[in-house]
C-alpha cells in the first residue's frame, strides 16, 4: 500500500478523468491511440488532457458548474505537484528541470483558459473555497495519476479576527495583480542564509550594551560605515547627483542591503532612496511616509526614476495601481492596508522620518515592524532604508524600533550578521573594548550619518539668532502671575512630600531627584487634565503674546531682505499672524494640517514662484518635513518646540541642497519667563545626536532628559532657592 500522497506504481489508468466524456473510437486504431507509453506516466498527462478538455468546452460557453470545478482542481494540483517536485531531493537536476516545465505547460494552457472565460480567476485566489465536489474530483485525478490522496480534514471553523483586522482592505487593483501571477512562488531563499549561532556570547545581556556604546565610545568617531568611491550613477537629464549621496548609491550596488540612513536634513535623502532601490533592482518597492509627504515621494520618483511608475495609496486604495513600481503609503491608514502590503512581493522598502516608529508600541510602529518581517520572510536580503535626519529624540532607546525593522535586532538580541559580528571581536561586555567594538559593528550594518558642515562645502553656513522679547502689559503681567502660581503648587508638593517622608528629619538643600519625582508628578496631572493653568496651557499663552511681535518683525524682514518663512505650533497663532500680514499688505502663503495634499502643494508653488507672496506661514508640525522652502534664506520661530529635532526640521526647510545664501533662524523668545529656560534645553538636546552619531565629546554636550520636565524641574528650584532653600 502506498503512503498517503505517494505514487502507486503499476496503477492502471483506465478510469482516467481525462478521457471521460471524449467521444469513444472503434477499431484496431483506437486500441493503439489508447495504448500507453512511458512517457505518459504520471500526474502531469493526466492534469494535461483535463485542462484540454476543459479548453474545448470554455470555447462553446456557457461555462456549467462541473468544468469549474475541474479548472480549479488541476489549478492545486499544479501547486501542490510543483512544490513536491521542489522538494523531492532524489529527482537529479534535469529531471526536476523535465518535470517543471510539463507543470509549466498546463499552467500556461490554464492561463489561456482563464483568458477567454475571466470568470475562473477567482478560483486561482489562495483563499478561494474548495468545495466538496472538488475535494472529492481532486482524489479521483490524483489516484488516476498514480497518487494516494491525503484525507484531508474538513476546514476549521473561522477564528475570531485579531483587532484591526475588520479595518483592512484589499483593493481590486491589488487583487487583479495577484491573479495575474498565480503561479508565482514566493522566494524563500532566506532560509537558507547562515545563522548565526551564539557562543562565546552566549547568555550575555548584548541589547543594553549596545545602545549604551553610542553613548560611551563615539568621542571623535562619526557614525557612518565605510563607503565605496562614488562611482558614475545614471541620472535623468538635467538632474545632478552630489558626491555624497553617490556612494550610497555605489554602496547599494555593491550588494549593501540595510541602511539607517541618518543624514542631516537637506542632504537629499529621498533621491539616495530612490536611486539606491534602481541599483538594487528592489522593485516593487515599498515607501512608507508621513501623509505631508506621500505626494512630495511621487513626485521625486518622477524627477530622478522616470522609467518607474509609482502609485500613491489614499484612503482604502480605490485608486491604486498595484502593478506599479512603487507604492507609496502614509503611517496613518497602515492600519488597513498592511494585510495585502505585507503579502505584495516588495523587494525593498523605505521608511521616511524613521524616528515617526521610535515608540514601539504604537500602532504604526508595530504595522511597519511586521510589514518588513513579512517582506524578509518572502525575500531574501531586501533592501531596507530607514530615512530620518533626527533618529534619536529623547533618548538612545529611540533606535530600537529602527534597528528591528532592518532586521539587525529582535526584542531580545542581535541578529544574524551583526550577531556574528559581535561574536568575530573576541570580546565580552565585561571587557573595557566591547563598547566601541560594539558600536562600530553596529554602525558597520548600514548606518550613514554626514553632516552639512562635512560633505557639502557650498551649502552656507546657518545661525539660530535669539531675539528676547518683553511681555508688557496685562498679558505679560498675567503671564508672569500664572508662572508664580505654577511654581508655588511645585514647591507646595516639594514640601509636603518632605514632610511626609517617614522619620526624616529637615535636610539642608535640595533634594534634586524628589523634585524631578514632583515635577513628573505635575506634568501629568497637567497631561491628563484638559481645563486648569498648567505648563502646556502657559507656554500657548506666551505663544499668543509673542504671535503680533513675531508677525511684526517677520514683516520687516519681508520688506528689508526679501521671503521669509514664518513658524507657529498654534493655529490661533498662525491665525493672528496671518491678520497682521494683511493689515500690513503683505501677501502669504499658508501650510496646515488640515489642508489636502493639492492645496498644500499649491500653497507652496505659490510662495516659492510668486514674487508678490513674500511670506509663507508655517504649522511646526505639518510643515517641518518633506517641503523645500529654500527660496527663503531668512526664517522666523514664532513658538519654540519642545524638542530640538523639530526646531533643526523646521530650519533644514530653508537650509539645503540649493541655497545660495547664508540662513538666520530668528528665534522669539519671550524674556523673563519660561520661555528663556525652555530656548536653553532645546538647545542642550541637540547634544544626544551630536554624542551618538557626530562624534563628539561627551564633555561638550548636555543631558538628553526632556525638554518639559526639565523646565518644571528649573522653575521648582529657582523657587525654592528664592525662598532660601540651598
């Protein structure tokens, strides 16, 4: 008896379905044509004289049940004979060769087929439903080619779908690319590459160790792996690519596959991406982006690949060209489109301001995590690019999310190459070496990091210039009142958190970490009350006060020195700029959230190509990615952020490829309040990046903890330090 599955040898074939239903011949001739040879033992005749018949009868419709059912039968049995012709390792080489392409004759006849009858294509899905019928006609051609069939166990019941998964959407311009490749196996070539296996490393904590190298062993050593000499990269006409951004490229067509690519803003990210992905032949290719810029990446896809089509998912992808080769997706409807992206078939995939995924709890972090997983389950070695000009915001865990979605770690430990890495430095945590050992096998993965001031000799130099300004009046006494109020309710939670220490007596001076504890304290009181005064409600009303002077003087620069570009956190403060603008005859240009990608593109062309737009206002947020203002050398903050990342986004605006001028960031800042502390520790932030990725002396730079806690942390010791307390 032959094993479930398995060829039965010497089974007559007599009952073959293929010759039921043809018309019966006479004769010593009929006895002769239905002779067998060798050569037509096996499953593939049979499943070859089916699909005729079924072509004979699909060219005099219309189609009856049964021959569909027969279509979609040979359809798996193709499949399934394919793949156990793959995997039979007694077959020699060129009887598997032999073998498929019979199978590639009966796929190519059912193609023909489903050409002239489209109705069958939706039996070709992989989650079309097999009847009984089927199954029962599938173990009658099975056994009439020589096979036992496997009893195969009625489907399961539908499971309860995971959250989120009721949102997600397939468009029909995807499910039309997936039925014209239905024969199409997925690559699982990466199974085969070499796994790294743990030795002299094993049962070390590795995670921690890396993440603290960047900020012990960079003093002096830029983050950026070493890069080949740019060689002769093809650009259309009219198009040039600068020095630094061709070694990218080079190194991409090296066989490179994983780059953080970390370039300050303005450097031309988005055309190394794209070029990088034509080097690598990684099409189709994936881009996930802000939504401010998905439009922005089309266009780009156009200027420097014109060969390439992209295509730009919004909403749940009505419109979408799934036979395009870039694809183009914003974070926020990830949520529905990360089922059919996952499966597409990417070759490559880029993430644009990769520091949007830093928390890996978040909902798109976790799509864009398991969109690559999917991707590198399916390819081997594809090319992933995370783009971002400000990878770490707060903190060095910011690189977590980033280093997993390239696949160089997982929740617990390296993986793969740089595992191996590790492993090739001879070194232990426990060693004093291990820190820069680790950091360079890191950096060795793909980070590229170059700044402005080293690569790009004709870019000018920019300043950040600080123009105090004082609060008079009503709104500045009420200002300063609120702020006295703010830090009385701190002191009185410092004080009371003193005393209720248990048999401690009155310490001298002030105990530092109890007033980070209270200051964190009222941060999120203030975080998770939406009325009352508080430091968020404060810093917006110094914003309002500060939105006319701001105006007034981004209006002289208009006049006196041509564009300029004005910045705000607050629509009530864009609003109130705006009117001094027009009461000033001044034209502007205006870029919010809210607005669709047409309008802010007009918005833009409008600022950058008419003379008489002098202005442009700017929302912090919506506008400090993925816009080229350059035009305007001269740049106003009206609000301050609260992270210095966002600050050099909103200034990489003017300060890019292309200017010609030297560039001044005028920063308002209102003097004696809390806007002048908060100015100073945005300005200390810029200290992590420039420690873990620019090489410098962990002695020139400051404390990476948070803008808003410090800030409360200073107004409750200047507090305590007026009331004597030292």
């Amino acid at each position: 008896m032959a094993r479930p599955g398995q060829r039965r040898p010497g089974r007559a074939r007599s009952d073959s379905p293929a010759r039921s239903g043809s018309g019966a011949r006479t004769g010593s001739g009929a006895q002769r044509s239905r002779a067998k040879r060798p050569v037509e033992e096996g499953l593939v005749p049979v499943l070859a004289g089916i699909a005729r018949e079924v072509d004979g009868i699909v060219r005099r419709p219309p189609t009856r049940p049964a021959l569909r059912t027969k279509f979609q039968v040979v359809a798996l049995l193709v499949r399934e004979e394919r793949a156990r012709v793959m995997a039979d390792t007694t077959l020699s080489s060129a009887a598997r060769t032999k073998q498929l392409k019979e199978l590639d004759g009966v796929a190519t006849q059912l193609a023909r087929i489903a050409a002239r009858d489209t109705s069958l294509l939706a039996l070709l899905a992989e989650d079309a439903r097999v009847s009984d019928a089927a199954r029962a006609y599938k173990a009658t051609v099975m056994r009439a080619g020589g096979l036992e069939p496997v009893e195969e166990e009625p489907p399961p019941p539908p499971a309860e779908p995971a959250p989120g998964v009721e949102k997600q959407v397939v468009p029909r311009s995807v499910i039309s690319h997936r039925m014209a490749n239905p024969f199409l196996a997925p690559d699982f070539e990466a199974a085969a590459q070499r796994v790294a296996r743990p030795r002299r490393l094993a049962g070390w904590e590795l995670l921690e160790p890396l993440f603290r190298s960047f900020e012990v062993a960079g003093a002096g050593a830029p983050a950026c792996m070493p890069l080949p000499d740019p060689r002769t990269v093809p650009v259309p006409a009219g198009r040039e690519l600068m020095r630094h951004q061709a070694q990218v490229v080079a190194a991409a067509a090296r066989g490179h596959r994983t780059f953080l690519l970390a370039d300050e803003p303005g450097l031309g990210k988005t055309a190394q991406a794209l070029l990088a992905a034509q080097a690598a032949d990684a099409y189709p290719l994936l881009v996930v982006a802000p939504n401010v810029v998905k439009t922005n990446w089309a266009h780009e896809v156009g200027l420097w690949t014109p060969f390439r089509r992209a295509t730009v998912v919004h909403g749940d992808g009505d419109q979408v060209d799934a036979f395009a080769d870039v694809v183009i997706v914003n974070y926020d409807i990830l949520d529905r489109h990360a089922g059919w992206l996952g499966d597409h078939g990417f070759r490559g995939m880029v993430v644009d301001e990769a520091h949007f995924i830093k928390n890996k709890t978040s909902q798109r972090s976790q799509h864009v995590l398991a969109i690559a997983d999917r991707i590198r389950a399916r390819m081997a070695r594809p090319l992933l690019m995370a783009l971002t000009g400000t990878p770490l915001i707060n903190d060095i865990e910011d690189f977590r999310a980033i280093w997993q979605y390239l696949g160089w770690i997982d929740d617990e430990k390296p993986l793969g190459a740089l595992l191996m890495a590790l492993e090739e430095t001879g070194l232990t945590p426990a060693d004093r070496e291990f820190a820069a050992a680790a950091r360079q096998a890191v950096i060795d993965m793909g980070i590229v990091r170059r700044r402005k001031a080293d690569v790009v000799a004709d870019i000018p130099a920019r300043r950040v210039a600080d123009l105090p300004v004082e609060l008079d009046g009503a709104v500045g006494r009420s200002i300063r009142a609120a702020e006295e109020t703010l830090a009385r309710r701190l002191v009185g939670r410092y004080r009371a958190a003193v005393e209720a220490r248990a048999g401690a007596g009155v310490d001298d001076g002030i105990d530092l970490e109890l007033a980070r504890r209270v200051a964190a304290a009222e941060l999120k009181d203030s975080s998770d009350k939406a009325g009352g005064e508080n430091v968020f409600t404060m810093v917006r009303r110094i914003g309002q006060a500060k939105a006319g002077l701001a105006a007034d003087y981004a209006a002289q620069l208009a006049r006196n020195v041509g564009k300029v570009v004005f910045f705000a956190k607050h629509v009530d403060v864009m609003d109130q700029a705006e009117q001094t603008f027009a009461d000033r005859g001044i034209r502007y240009a205006s870029i919010r959230g809210d607005q669709t990608p047409k309008v802010r593109e007009r918005n833009v062309t409008a600022f950058v190509e008419d003379p008489e737009v002098q202005v442009v206002v700017c929302s912090l947020t919506a506008a400090g990615v993925g816009i080229n203002l350059q035009v305007a050398s001269n740049l106003v903050l009206a609000e301050l952020s609260w992270t210095y990342a966002e600050q050099t986004q909103a200034i990489d605006r003017i300060h890019r490829i292309g200017q010609s001028e030297p560039v001044t960031a005028w920063r308002v800042i209102a003097a004696q309040t809390i806007d002048s502390r908060i100015a100073e520790l945005i300005d200390s932030k810029s200290g992590l990046a420039a420690r873990a990725l620019d090489g410098a002396a962990e002695d020139d730079v400051s404390s990476s903890t948070d803008v808003q806690l410090d800030a409360l942390v200073g107004l409750l010791t200047d507090a305590l330090a007026g009331e004597g307390v030292v």
